[in-house]
C-alpha cells in the first residue's frame, strides 16, 4: 500500500517491516565467519515479530544464497548476502561513531527511528551516559515490552520517547528529559530515504535547533533520483518483492521511499554550521573487511555522514 500523509505501522507492515528486514540482516552478518558486528538481540527480537518469512531468515532455516538466485538461475536482484554485508558495514559505521562521541566527553545521545537497534542495551557505555530513543509508540512499547520478556537490561541510562518524528518530537523528547544545552550524538540511521524531502530537510534543521556546540551527527545521504534513475530504482525494488513474494512475504518495497529530488545531506548540513566527512559505502565496506558492490548497484551511492558542531 502506498505512503499517506499521516500513515502508522507496527514491525511486521509498511516501514516497520523493514526494521525488522535489517535486524534480520543483522542477525545474518553476526553469525558469519569473521563478523563485524555482534548483536545477540536481532534474532529473538525478529522471532517475537512473528514475520515467518524474517524469522526463517534470521535463524539460518532460510540462507542468503536461497534468495541470492534468480527464478532463471541467474543472479537475483535481492542480493542477501550483499545485502547483510551492506548492514553490517552500516551497523558497525553507527557502533564507532557513538565510541568516538563518547570518548569526546559527549553524555548524552538520540537514537531517531530506533526500530529494532538494540544499541541501548548491546554497546558498553559510560556510567553517567543517557541515550534517547526515539519512535512510533507501537515499536517502542514491542520492543521494550520483548526485550524484558528476554531479561534483558538497558547497559545505559535509556530513556524512550514514543513519538512520530513527522510530529512534534523535540517537545516529546524535552519532556523526557533531554538538555538541549548539553552536546549531543545523534544518529539518523536508515531513515531519510523514507522521509519527504522537505520532511527530511525540517528533520536535520531540528537537530541542528537542538545541537549546541561540540555535537555530533551521524547519517545516511540518500542520492537524488531523476525520473529515468527512479524507474530503475523501483524496478529492482520491485524485482527483489517478487522473489521474496516467492517465499511467502508479500511488501512492496518501492511504495515506501520517496524517490526524486532532495537535498544533499553534506551540503545541506555544511551550510548550515556543521563541519562534515563522508565515505561511500564501499569505502565502509572496505574498511570493515567486506568486499564492495558492483558500482552499478543501488546501495553504492549511499553516502554516510559524520558531522560536528
């Protein structure tokens, strides 16, 4: 079903459902040889979503290379195992930069469009830390409510704050307790491409409304689509819908981002006091000890930022 204006979810429908796609990803890259990232808490959190097709996934019943094949034999559009790669490099890019702020002396973080990170319970964190996590109130309450159901404890201060980031978040994050004097790490992770442009826009303005000197923003750029690159984009969506639609989970992906013209984050942020740094995502890929995409494929154009006040 297509976008509107006020739409809401739960984890197994519309935007929430990938959520839970990533966290499933990220329980396939934590079981790989030599992995990058170790998160214990994404496959039992994908399990409690009760997606048949995720959890299959995530448990290994169901193997990247089932997915990686096309109908015809051919390689498929999908790309699983790339595709986990590509989480991993994106998980851990957001694990060093909440070290790197901390070890600044930064105490206190916000975590935009949680999901199903677990960040707030599987990274060490100083003592006198406080981490926000900001989201729908259905995923809040889910995921909080599973993770006490598994026993497990908060390794920070964490403080949620459920909300629509359409709507007015800095007033329910305030009323959380945030100190908008106090610098702070931010993190947008797999978010903006699912904003309109102009809500992406008002988001990083809001942050930086809330980002006295010395914090810290951490992001994914999402390239600006012209309408022949915007059919191809949402064909590959659309081809990877029709494997994944043969092994029982029916969304279509292409419905759910908004593609064409927007800003481009590095550019809008410097302009806008931040000072930034920026690598592709097989420059991370790289880095981490992962092989790069093709640079024909969709995910190598996505940019991710660092930025300081």
């Amino acid at each position: 079903m297509p976008r509107t204006e006020n739409d809401t979810w739960d984890l197994a429908s519309s935007v929430g459902a990938t959520a839970t796609m990533v966290a499933a990803a990220r329980a396939v890259a934590s079981k790989s040889e030599d992995a990058v990232i170790d998160d214990p808490f994404a496959e039992p959190l994908v399990r409690a979503v009760g997606v048949d097709f995720f959890t299959r996934l995530a448990s290994g019943e169901l193997t990247p290379a089932d997915l990686d094949s096309g109908s015809a034999g051919g390689p498929s559009p999908v790309g699983m195992s790339r595709f986990a790669d590509g989480m991993a490099a994106r998980t851990r890019f957001f694990d060093d930069f909440f070290a790197e702020a901390t070890a600044t002396g930064i105490r206190q973080a916000v975590i935009l469009a949680s999901g199903l990170d677990a960040r707030g319970y599987r990274l060490p964190w100083p003592a006198d830390m406080v981490l926000f996590e900001v989201d729908q109130p259905e995923v809040i309450r889910f995921k909080t409510a599973t993770l006490a159901g598994l026993s497990a404890h908060p390794s920070t201060e964490l403080r949620t704050v459920a909300v629509d980031l359409r709507h007015d978040w800095p007033a329910a994050l305030a009323d959380t307790g945030f100190d908008a004097t106090r610098p702070t790490a931010w993190i947008a992770e797999g978010l903006l491409g699912y904003l309109p442009p102009d809500t992406q826009d008002r988001l990083l303005d809001q942050i930086g409304e809330l980002s006295p000197a010395g914090s810290r923003l951490a992001a994914e750029g999402i390239p600006a689509h012209s309408s022949t690159d915007q059919e191809e984009v949402r064909q590959r969506m659309q081809d990877s819908t029709e494997r994944w639609r043969s092994h029982g989970f029916d969304l279509d992906f292409s419905e759910l981002v908004f593609l064409g013209d927007r800003a481009e984050v590095v550019e809008y942020l410097r302009g806008r006091g931040w000072s930034t740094e920026s690598a592709l995502t097989n420059e991370l890929l790289i880095r981490y000890g992962l092989a790069p995409l093709d640079d024909d494929n969709g995910f190598a154009d996505i940019v991710y930022v660092t930025a300081t006040r």
